[in-house]
C-alpha cells in the first residue's frame, strides 16, 4: 500500500465527518477495520460513511451496525442519478428504506454536479433526484449532506423550493465567501476537505474564514481528495490531522479548541454514538 504515514495525534478527538471505507478498500488496499483503527491512532474517534448508490448505501448501514465509531449516510449521488435513467425510482426506493434504520444519519450525499454531468437532461434528472432526497431528509429527520459542483446557484434554488431540512451539511465546501454566505443562511454546516490546503484555493480558505466557527465541519472525503503535503495519494480518515492543523492555523485558533469545536459541531450535526 503507496499510504502516507501516520500524522502526530491530535490534542482531542475529532470526527471524519464524510469519508467512503469501502471505496478506500477497494482504491488503497486500506481495510475498513484497520483504516478505523488508525484513525482512532492520531485521534480520529469517529467517522460518518457515505453511500453513493445502492449497493455504498446498503455497506454503509452495515457498517455502522458493525461498528459503534461508524454512523451512515444513505444516498444516489447526483451523476448516479443521471446515469441510472429508468432505474432510479427503484434506487431512490431502497434508499428510502434504509432512512429510517436507527444508525442512519443522514440523507446524502445528494445534490448537483453540473462538471461530471453537463448535459440538461441529465441536470434535470439531478434536480428531481436532489428534491426528492430533500424531502426523505425532512420526512426521517436526517442530516441532508450536499455534493455541490458548479451548480452552487442550483442548489440553492432546489433547497429553498422544496425547503430546507432542520440539519444541512454542505459536503467539501467548494465555494467563495459569498456563497459561504448563502449557505449560512440557510442554516448550513460547512465541511472541509484537503482541497481547502491547496495553495490556488483562497477563496476556499477565504469562506472558511467567513464562517462561524460553530458551524465548521472536517472531513476527508477519502480515498479522494488527500491534504497536503500528500496530494495526489490515496486519502484515509487517520489523515484529518493535516486538514485540522490547517483550519486551526488559518483561523489563529488553537488546535485544541478547534477540534473540540469540530466535535461538538460534529455531535451537532449527525448525533453522537449508539
């Protein structure tokens, strides 16, 4: 396995708040138990796994009833909606019917990716897709967890139309300050990835600074994404440290009191264990 090595544990606890173990197997040769295991090493309590599709949706919930640091997520990503044609009322069913298992915590991710799925067509299957997603997140009490790629006005458009759950997530925060903003607004918990230590990347790092520090989450989206100084290597959930340092570094907070932050907002945000 071509993996970084472990960072220094950081000073309290913090939470991978989107990240796909299974996908991290399969990419890394990075095994579930012990991509946990290492976390926890370096302080990496608890992580929140995302399905994608039915087949991501149904592993995630058997992982969180597998393992007691693990909560779910249930969802067709966007460019799965567009692709899946007459199959998607069927895959949105089965996600339907894994909402409401107790270790599920959110509907997600879900919303608009306008850069892997340009045509109208298909951005018009992602629209009915992302509304009817909102509405399980509402109907089951979930966290809604947004992908959002070049579709920022979009997403706010299908949010404030079918309206706004009581907990949002906007997954890998990718905009400016201003849309950082927007999201707020709405209620929003904004989520940061390794891209936000990318150098090109100020206005991401400009939105990070614009927002609350009640309202900051972090995450790895792994295997993707990886922080610096490991950019282009397969990512895991041990890995956060990087991505937390940054925040705390770039917000002048102390690491302490930002990872404490992350938790609570984490907790806030999809619930604590069991």
């Amino acid at each position: 396995m071509d993996l970084p090595e472990r960072p220094a544990p950081l000073p309290a606890p913090v939470v991978d708040t989107h990240c796909h173990l299974d996908v991290t197997e399969r990419h890394s040769g990075l095994d579930a138990g012990t991509a946990l295991a290492w976390a926890a090493q370096v302080g990496v309590t608890r992580v929140v796994q995302v399905g994608c599709d039915v087949e991501g949706s149904r592993w995630a919930v058997a992982a969180a009833e597998r393992w007691p640091n693990v909560v779910a997520g249930v969802a067709i990503h966007p460019n799965d909606a567009a692709r899946l044609g007459a199959g998607l009322p069927a895959a949105l069913g089965v996600v339907e019917g894994l909402a409401g298992h107790p270790r599920v915590r959110a509907v997600g991710e879900t919303g608009l990716d306008y850069y892997r799925t340009p045509e109208p067509v298909g951005h018009a299957v992602q629209r009915d897709a992302f509304a009817r997603h909102i509405a399980l997140a509402r109907a089951y009490d979930k966290t809604l967890v947004i992908h959002d790629r070049d579709a920022h006005a979009d997403v706010l458009e299908v949010l404030d139309a079918e309206g706004v759950p009581d907990r949002v997530v906007m997954h890998c925060f990718s905009g400016d300050a201003t849309f950082a903003r927007a999201c707020l607004e709405r209620g929003a918990y904004l989520s940061f990835a390794g891209p936000v230590t990318f150098k090109p990347n100020s206005a991401l790092r400009e939105a990070l600074t614009a927002t609350p520090l009640d309202r900051v989450l972090v995450e790895t989206d792994a295997p993707y994404l990886t922080p610096m100084p490991f950019r282009g290597r397969a990512n895991a959930s041990y890995l956060i440290p990087h991505t937390a340092r940054f925040l705390a570094e770039t917000r002048g907070v102390d690491l302490e009191v930002i990872c404490r932050a992350l938790t609570d907002n984490a907790t806030a945000a999809f619930g604590g264990e069991g």
